[in-house]
C-alpha cells in the first residue's frame, strides 16, 4: 500500500474523487481515505499545514495502517527556480529543512534511490512532464518573490518549498519505511503570494479577514482570487500525475 500525505483538504479532494473503492480513516483518528486508484491500493491522509501538523499526523498514521510499502509526500508548493510553472509537476531528489533567518541547509535527507528510479520510470512512462530537484520545508510560508529567490540561492539551488514534506520523510525514515516526493508548483519564483494571509490552515479563505481586507487593501482579493484558481490548476496536475504514475510503480 501507498500511504500518501497532503497538506490541505483542498489538495485531497481531487485525488480522492479518484478511488474507486474507498472507507474513512475515522475510526484510526485520521483525516483521510483507504482504497484504491488505478488498481493501486492507497490511502490518503490529510495532515493541516506545518511542521508540527505534519509531524503528529503523520506518525500516527505510520503507526496505525499496516502494510505500507511507500510513503509519499504530495501537495502543491512554490516555486524557487525561475523555470518552473503552475501545475509543473516536480520530484524531490533531495528533502531540506533550511534555519528560517538565512536558508541555509539543517537536515539532508536522500529518498531511496530505488523508488527514486521507479518515479523517474513512471514519469516518463506516463509521459508527464517534471521537474527534478532539491526541496526545502520551510517553517513560515515563503510569500514574497524576494524570500523565494533568496530561498534559491542559500540553500543550494533547491528549487520549490513546502512546509511538511522533509518532516514526513524522517518520521518515514524512522521507521525504516521508503518515501518519495511529488508535488505541483502553486505559484512560482519571482511572484508574490498576495491572497496567502487570508488563507486558513485548510487552504480556505477566511471571511472576516478577506472583509477586513476589502475595505483596507482591496488590491488583495485579486490576489486571492488569483491564488484560488493557481490552488484549483495544481491540485488538479497533481491528482492527474498520480493516476498516471501509480500504475507503473
């Protein structure tokens, strides 16, 4: 089984309305589904945003699913090389927690060669188009174009940022179970996240401050509008790649 983990529940929904077969984690105390996509048995477990979110719900839900043979971090995030575009699908080759004052690197984690090789073969046997690199898990979303290129250049070229994903990794390492990284970019290098503060910790909008912001800055709900149709186009790149690749994992 693939045990997969997202952030939001605005990242779990397109990916869920692709089991075929599913059953609701609650009786495990998980925010999530188990089933199956393409014929691949999976479950799906949303986490909250953050470290520390990610750190809890994931090892209990290491912890309480038995038979997993991957797990895969997935999820939208920035952009930090110039190149990349929205909905770009991108590999992890390398996972980063970087200190939050300078970027520079703390924790290195290597995914398996193995499964690294397996995606790689199933990307291109699906012919989906990625991205392969570094990725950084920051511990504050990184919001403006400025943070995002100096995020680039001091912690070694990593190129797109998330804020769960290294964190997974070592509670999947300390377990001795395989994982792998696979996202889409949400907004890219040189742009600033304008709609992001209005933004709850599900990736919803949050009434009373979009309000606030109507009257202070109207300028914002453009970008929040702008931020909620990058949100709908990643989330969907996503959802589509995995039911391109897992088959041929």
């Amino acid at each position: 089984m693939i045990l997969i983990f997202v952030a939001l529940r605005a990242e779990s929904h397109p990916i869920s309305a692709r089991f075929s077969v599913s059953r609701a984690l609650l009786d495990l105390n998980l925010n999530g589904y188990q089933g199956r996509i393409t014929g691949v048995p999976v479950a799906l477990v949303t986490t909250g945003m953050g470290m520390r979110r990610a750190r809890v719900s994931s090892g209990r839900a290491m912890d309480s699913l038995p038979g997993i043979d991957l797990v895969l971090t997935c999820g939208v995030a920035g952009g930090l090389r110039n190149d990349l575009t929205v909905g770009q699908v991108v590999l992890s080759d390398r996972l980063l927690t970087c200190r939050e004052d300078d970027f520079q690197p703390e924790h290195v984690i290597d995914p398996p060669t193995e499964w690294l090789n397996r995606f790689v073969t199933a990307l291109d046997a699906s012919r989906t188009s990625y991205a392969m690199g570094p990725m950084m898990t920051s511990r504050r979303p990184l919001i403006t174009g400025a943070d995002k290129q100096r995020a680039f250049m001091l912690s070694g070229g990593a190129i797109s940022v998330d804020m769960e994903s290294a964190v997974i990794a070592l509670e999947a390492q300390r377990r001795g179970l395989p994982f792998a990284c696979m996202r889409t970019i949400l907004d890219t290098a040189r742009e600033d996240v304008v709609g992001a503060r209005l933004m709850d910790q599900d990736g919803r909008v949050r009434p009373l401050a979009a309000a606030k912001a109507l009257v202070t800055t109207p300028k914002v709900i453009f970008g929040v509008a702008h931020l909620v149709r990058n949100l709908r186009l990643a989330t969907r790149s996503l959802a589509s790649a995995l039911e391109a690749v897992l088959p041929h994992l």
